[in-house]
C-alpha cells in the first residue's frame, strides 16, 4: 500500500510538471507552494480554478510535499510521523473600491474597504495522509475575527478491479467547500464580489449554510473518472448560544442534512469535461428551536465544467443549475410565509480566457426565479420585491490581471436586468434593476 501512494504521488508531480507548460499564470495558497515546491500555477488556472492536478491535490488530503519533512516509521512498515520542516500558514488581505450606478438614498457611494477581508490559513499536511484547509477572517463590518471555510480531510488508496480507487473523509464548515470543481456555491464563480452593494434577496438555502454547520463525510474517486461523496451536517453556529436556544433568532439547522455528490470526469490531452450532480435535504427552525416544526428544503443541482488547454492559455467554462422545493411547515402557520409551500431555481453560466501574461477575460450570466410569495418577498426600499417574486437576472464582466503569482487585481462590473421581482420600481419606491449595476475593484496579495 505505502509503495502504490509513493507511486501515485510520483505520478501526480510528473502531471504537475507537464501543466506547468501550459497553463497560465495564477496563485494558491502560499504555503501549499512551499509545501509541494511547486508553482501556484501547477494547481490554479486563475484562483480558485483548480487544474486537474490541483484537484487531485485536493482529493489526496493536500498530503503531497517537495520538500524535508521530520519523518518517523513504525516498525519498518508505516510512517507514523511526517512533520513539515515550515510551519503552514499564509495569509491574504484585499482591498476593494465599489461603486454602484445609482446611489441609494442616505447612503454614501464609492466605497472603499481597506481590508474588505484578511485572512490567516492553516492549509497543509499533517500527517502523511491527513492534511488541512483552514481559514480565519477579518471581516471590517464586524470588526472582528471568526472562522471562515475549513476542510481537514484524510486520504489514502487501494485497488479495486485492478484500478485506483482514492477514498478520503472529510469535516468542513461550508456544504461544497469539501467540493473539487468550480461550479457549486462555495467556490463558483464570481470568486470575489463586493460585499457592500446591494444584491438579490433570494438564493437557495445551501448558498447559506457556510460557518453555521459542520459535516462529516466521505468520498471516493475510481480510476480519476467517477466521483461519489455523502456527508451529513449538524449545526455548529459560532459567536452564540450554545447550545442553540428558543431566543436565537436565526435560521438553525434541526437534526441532520444529508449532502451528497456525485461527478463523472474525463480527461483528454487538451480537453476535459464533467458533470455532476449534487445536493442537500435539510431542515431549520426559522427562529430559535422552540416550534417542533420545522421549514423543509430539498436542494437538488446539477454542473458541468469543460477545460481546453490551448499553446496561448486556457479557457474554462462553468454552469450549475439548483433546484429548490420548500415545505414551509414552520413559517407557514407562524404567518412568516403567505403559501405553505414554494419553490426556488437558481441558473449561472461563466466562461473565462486565461491568457498565459497573467491577463484573464470572464463573461458570466446568473438568473433566480420562483413561486411568489407577498409576506415572504414583501416591498420595502432597495431590499424589496414591489411584486411580491424573488426573479433576478443579470450579467457580469470581468478582467483580471496578476502581475505576479501572488498578486490579482480584478475589475468587474455586474449589470442586472432584472432586481428582486422586476426590472423597474422593483422595491415599490422607484428604484430600477439598473440602478444596482456595480463597478467592484479589488486587489489581493497573499504571502
């Protein structure tokens, strides 16, 4: 067994080393560099696109190392101890200007966010099979520091049918963040957005959940071509009461959620291509844990992600589609909801041309619809539905620019054709989709 990793990982480097050549330019995680003694680029077309070797990188437990590590072996037979010589941490700050089309009454435009985030990560191996994603979070609203996405994940091999089979556990804070490929909420695109102009009211509850559950799952990839993964997830909110009490006034996870994905991938020596579907069955308190009803969601979706390598870059394509029944059980007889039950879809396409000077183009379009509901989406100003829907649709622009591997400077402007139910007077108070077009600059460094 310890013989057939060895192999394995020789083989992920030699993958690695060839992307090299045509890939273009990007950055990760700093000390997953300094761990692998690889390029950023060997794992990212452009943050956080994983390459196929990134990926496996990822599914591996983020095990694999270039450099000395503090060894011990049991018995001549398994390692029970492998240390890094550093320790893992990078961090990351950035910095934002917003602008939005039309300034919203009372409230000052041309936002500037210095830090909009920074963060510290605890990302790398710590164990010879068992590795770590961690990140802490400065957020400036809050002022304060608190847990952000988190994958600790172990990994190993075996043989089955004379093929490969990887099989791994992981636990993560954030449905999807465990996720490998760039078309389901936590990681999709856009990969960076401004966190102070308005945006759509509605979205489905597994956008939601990250920081205020914890998952256990496992996973298993056969023969680098079919994926599956199950996890169940609890809630673990932070900065309250714990355990959670009636006067928590927040959405709260009841019982156990199922997730569970599952992803067919081929690789050829250009192209690659997936599709997948995942999804989730959960169940919340609307507010605090004193009803014994509780709202039920069914999220099922469906991705595809196509790769083509090409001799001047790359381009990358991705799309996912989440379809959301609600059986509001809770909310309904509390007079939080107008219809007992509802439904929600929410559709986003993108597609990107890296070019290999460290210049990236990306188109993308995004659309939510559904049942309407007058008490759930009711009018007010800026946040409201005047007609009682949670419809939105837009379309966004982006170019970035890395000057360096660990530098990103992004420009991006969101348009929407349709806010929150409608395209004009969407809130009841005159406003129109349009008014909410964003113009969103941000710089990142991480070290």
């Amino acid at each position: 067994m310890v013989d057939k990793v060895k192999d394995f990982k020789v083989v992920m480097t030699v993958i690695g080393m060839i992307f090299l050549s045509f890939t273009s330019v990007s950055y990760s995680i700093p000390s997953f560099a300094r761990q692998t003694n690889l390029p950023c680029s060997t794992c990212h077309y452009v943050y956080p696109e994983l390459t196929p070797f990134g990926r496996l990188f990822k599914l591996n437990g983020y095990t694999m190392t270039g450099i000395a590590t503090i060894q011990s072996t049991y018995k001549e037979e398994s390692t029970n101890l492998k240390l890094l010589s550093m320790l893992p941490i990078s961090a990351m700050i950035q910095g934002s200007h917003n602008k939005i089309a039309t300034s919203i009454p009372g409230v000052q435009n041309d936002v500037t966010e210095f830090p909009q985030q920074f963060s510290l990560f605890i990302a790398g191996a710590i164990s010879p099979n068992f590795g770590s994603f961690i990140q802490v979070t400065y957020d400036d609203q809050s002022g304060q520091f608190s847990l952000d996405n988190t994958d600790m994940r172990y990994a190993d091999h075996t043989t089955l049918f004379t093929n490969d089979l990887l099989y791994g556990v992981t636990l993560n804070n954030n449905p999807t963040v465990q996720d490998v490929w760039n078309t389901t909420p936590a990681w999709g695109f856009p990969f960076v957005s401004s966190a102070v102009a308005p945006t759509p009211g509605a979205s489905p509850i597994i956008e939601q959940l990250g920081g205020s559950v914890s998952g256990l799952g496992a996973y298993a990839l056969y023969n680098n071509l079919i994926y599956g993964e199950f996890s169940l997830y609890h809630v673990t909110k932070q900065g309250g009461p714990i355990p959670e009490t009636a006067a928590d006034s927040s959405l709260t996870l009841a019982g156990y959620a199922p997730y569970w994905r599952v992803a067919l991938q081929q690789q050829w020596e250009t192209d690659y291509i997936e599709v997948g579907t995942f999804g989730m069955a959960s169940r919340f308190y609307p507010t605090g844990i004193s009803d014994p009803n509780t709202d039920k969601y069914t999220d099922i979706g469906i991705d595809a992600q196509y790769e083509k390598t090409l001799t001047d870059g790359a381009i990358i394509a991705h799309t996912s589609y989440i379809m959301e029944k609600q059986a509001l059980d809770a909310s309904y007889p509390a007079g939080g909801t107008a219809n007992s039950s509802l439904k929600l879809n929410a559709f986003k396409i993108d597609a990107s041309y890296n070019l290999p000077v460290g210049v990236a183009f990306s188109l993308g379009y995004f659309a939510t619809n559904g049942d309407s509901d007058p008490v759930l989406y009711a009018a007010a100003p800026v946040s409201g539905y005047n007609n009682n829907a949670p419809n939105s649709a837009g379309e966004l622009v982006q170019v970035t620019y890395l000057p360096w591997l660990n530098t990103q400077f992004t420009v991006q402007y969101v348009l929407y054709n349709k806010f929150n139910g409608s395209s004009t007077n969407y809130d009841s108070s005159g406003r129109n989709a349009s008014d909410n077009n964003t113009l969103y600059v941000v710089g990142w460094v991480v070290f």
